[in-house]
C-alpha cells in the first residue's frame, strides 16, 4: 500500500524561503521552527511579535435556519445571543462526556457561523457533526479553500495596521471582522490567538496567504518580527496554561477534568454529554493542575505523579518556558490532591523529579 502524501500549505515555499525545518505534523509538512531557533522565536512573540502559518487548521461553516440550534447541541458552551462577528470557545463532547475537539465558533449572521477545529481532528470533527445534524442545517468543510495565519505579540496590532485600515481590526477580544482589505487581500480579521499574547488570526483564500504573509513580514521587519513554527507554538501555548487536544484533553477526558468548566453551560436545555457530565458530579474526580519543577530535569507528557509515595496522576504536557526561565508540567490528578504549595514527584525515566503544585496559567500577560 502506498503511503500518504503529506500535504503542503500554500505558504510552503515560504518557509523554506526563511530557511524553516520542515517536519510531520499531522500528516502535514509544517515548521518546527526557523532559524533563529524556538527560544528567540518565543521570546519574539512575548515580548515584540511573530507569525504562524495555521493553515493547516480545519474550517467547517454551519449554515441554515436551524444553525444555532445544532450548535448548542453540539457544543458545551451556550451560543445564544451572540452578536454578528463574536467567537466563542467550546469543548465537544461526545456522549459518555468526553472531549471530542475543542474549538472556536465564529457568528457571520444567524443563519452562518465559521467553526475552525483543530487539525489532526478536521476530518473525525466534520463526520461528528454531519452524523449528529438535525433539521434546516447544512455543514461544509471548507478547511481545503482556507489560509490562516497567526499574528502574535504585543506589537502584532501595530504592524498589521500598517497594511490595513484601524477600523478594520476588532476593538474587543474574541471577535472578528469580515472581508476587509489587508495588503489588498479579503481577510477575516480575528482577535484570537493560541499564546496568550494580544494578536490576531487571519483568514484568506489560500492562494492568497503568501501575499498576506510577506506583506507583513515587510511591515514588522523594523519591530522585530520574525517567522515562528511549532515548537514555539506548543511552548508558548503551554506557558500561558491554554490546553492542547490529545494532551489535556481527548474521548476520555471530561472539559470539566481538563479544566474547562466554565465552558460547560449546565443551564442550557441540552447538549450531546450533558448526562453524562451530570453523572460525573461536581467537583470530577481528577482534575487538571500546574506543576513547576523544584528539582532538577524537564517533565515531560506521560509520566507518572506521586505524593507521598503514591501515584495520583499522570503529567499531559511538560518543558522549559523560555519567558519564565523555568521547567512547568501539566497533570492530570485525583481530585483531593490539588493543593497549590503541595510537593508532588515525577517519575522521569525511573528518575523521580521533585515539583510543586502551583496556580495556572503559568504566564498571564499585563
């Protein structure tokens, strides 16, 4: 059997262009990082700003009169009364009250959202939905039409204000504008982001990215904007404590043990595993927690925490924060075990690494 071609974005050539260490992600050829390296790319993003291709992110539009409806059955959140260009961040569940995906809904009217899953997921999210539709709706994976590129950091506004108008761009967070003119392309102008920096998301016709991304790699070249891949990525998203499917959360996990409560509307009349996070009780068993390393070493995933000798857990995601200077861990621990200051071990590759519980996000920007 032949194997998979993996799949290119259209801003491939770029990144060889700026000199990127392609690698598999997902079944697709992305940068890892660049040449300056995760750390400076990081650091870029934190304090000045830096550029993601994720294209390679799925787009599904949820069109008709019945829309809304197979939204909120679909998904934990509650998206009734939403204005016209708001997003809103959801879990999606399936019916034992596991994560099926985690996403983000954009409203274009009542009748039209834009739902941007992740990418190892496009293809099991999209035949999720189309099996669980009901009614006047149409679902239509667009994700093939679709560039997206990620502008992050605190100077992210100001550069893309020099190849768009100011009003084009969203005032508030989690909201986005439609087809305005950015260095002359049709964009979606999004205020959303996986850092936990200020930023914004664009989306355009594929063909366009390139365009888009030089233009802006022009417009920042005199504040120190620089090409970021996705070892910056996972870096950045885990110092600012925001979750990664397949990590803190899959078909096992519950939003309310990954931590994602506040994003499980109980109050709503239904939604695919609500029963079962019902059954589960408040608060779950296990939940999700922070670790900073004390000893010495990295944590990495998959490895197993002790407190007193006995195992509570298991670690979902772990590194060095280039911002912080420091080695942090997610876990995945029984509930009683959570007390921020509390000592816990890791076992390292039968080494046991000694951390302490503390409050998440590790970084919060301002």
């Amino acid at each position: 059997m032949a194997e998979e071609k993996l799949k290119r974005t259209s801003l491939y050539d770029t990144h060889v262009k700026y000199g990127g260490k392609i690698v598999d992600f997902a079944g697709w050829e992305l940068p890892v990082q660049y040449k300056s390296g995760v750390i400076a790319e990081h650091m870029a993003v934190r304090t000045k700003a830096g550029m993601f291709d994720v294209s390679h992110m799925g787009e599904v539009l949820c069109k008709g009169p019945d829309a809304l409806k197979n939204l909120n059955m679909l998904l934990t959140n509650d998206y009734s009364g939403m204005h016209d260009g708001q997003a809103r961040y959801s879990p999606m569940c399936n019916e034992k009250g596991g994560v099926v995906d985690d996403l983000i809904a954009y409203k274009h009217d009542d009748q039209c959202y834009l739902l941007v899953v992740n990418a190892a997921n496009k293809d099991k999210d999209y035949n999720w939905m189309k099996a669980h539709q009901f009614g006047d709706v149409v679902f239509e994976d667009i994700s093939d039409q679709v560039g997206q590129i990620a502008l992050q950091g605190p100077l992210a506004k100001s550069i893309l204000k020099k190849v768009t108008a100011e009003e084009n761009i969203p005032a508030e967070y989690y909201a986005c504008t439609f087809d305005k003119d950015v260095a002359g392309v049709k964009c979606m102008i999004s205020t959303t982001g996986y850092t936990g920096e200020d930023g914004v998301e664009l989306y355009m016709p594929k063909e366009d990215a390139p365009k888009v991304y030089e233009a802006l790699m022009e417009a920042g070249k005199d504040d120190g904007l620089i090409p970021c891949g996705l070892g910056a990525r996972d870096t950045l998203r885990l110092e600012a404590g925001m979750p990664l499917y397949g990590h803190e959360m899959d078909d096992t996990v519950s939003p309310r043990e990954a931590g994602l409560g506040i994003f499980v509307k109980m109050d709503k009349e239904d939604f695919i595993g609500k029963d079962a996070i019902e059954a589960m009780g408040k608060p779950p068993k296990r939940r999700k927690i922070g670790l900073k390393v004390t000893g010495r070493g990295i944590i990495r995933e998959h490895q197993d925490v002790f407190q007193d000798g006995k195992k509570i857990g298991v670690t979902t995601s772990g590194t060095h924060c280039p911002y912080l200077d420091h080695a942090y861990a997610v876990a995945l621990v029984e509930t009683d075990n959570r007390e921020p200051g509390s000592k816990v071990e890791v076992d390292v590759r039968g080494r046991r690494v000694e951390a302490e519980i503390v409050k998440m996000p590790f970084y919060k920007r301002g």
